[in-house]
C-alpha cells in the first residue's frame, strides 16, 4: 500500500479513494484484469472507474490491452513482457520468457501471442 501512496506522491497525482482502490486490485493481481473482473472489489461506477484508467495509462501507471473477448485488460507496469491469449477458452497467461523482437523504425510497446493453451489441447 505505501508503493501506492509514494507512486501517486512522484507523478504529482491526486490520490483519491477509488485511485487507490482501482491500484490496490491491479498490483495484488497476478494477471491482467477487465472491468468485469475488478468491479467487484471496488466500489464506483463505471464512469468513473475509465476514467481514472485513462488517467493512469497517460501517467504510464498501467497497460492494457484487448484480448479475444473483446474486452480491455489492465495490469500495473512492471517489467516488460508479452501475453499469450488462448483462442479457445480465452485465457490470458503473462509469459516472462525473453522476446527480443526488433523492428526497424518501430518502437514495440506489447506483444500477444494467439494459440491454443495446454488445458484446450
């Protein structure tokens, strides 16, 4: 909880209530959560929930990303890594695996990966 509070403290960010509790959710999450997912466990509309995410991709707090379900996911900015979304089952799985990709005159910011994972094999 005090990473939060110092987080907010360096980007010159107001803390408020449903900040904190939006933070709190995604930095006790070991993978990346939708809407669907975290509205339980906090209490706000969701108006206000988006934004404050907006909020915290412009301060490059958080990432997301859309997987198959059409649905936006959000996880806190941590180390970089890429996702394996299953086509199947629509599972989402980080993968910490080193993937040096490079393009030239591009500047890579997020990888997925489709597939089938092992339970849908």
């Amino acid at each position: 909880m005090d990473n939060i509070n110092e987080l907010f403290q360096d980007r010159n960010i107001k803390l408020t209530t449903s900040r904190k509790a939006i933070l709190e959710v995604l930095s006790n999450s070991s993978k990346p959560l939708c809407y669907e997912e975290i509205k339980f466990s906090i209490n706000m509309d969701k108006a206000t929930f988006y934004r404050n995410i907006t909020k915290f991709e412009e301060e490059n707090i958080i990432d997301s990303f859309e997987s198959n379900d059409k649905k936006r996911y959000f996880e806190m900015k941590k180390s970089k890594h890429a996702h394996f979304i299953c086509t199947n089952c629509s599972k989402i799985e980080c993968l910490h695996e080193d993937f040096n990709f490079k393009l030239i005159n591009h500047k890579i910011e997020n990888i997925i990966i489709k597939g089938i994972c092992p339970n849908c094999l």
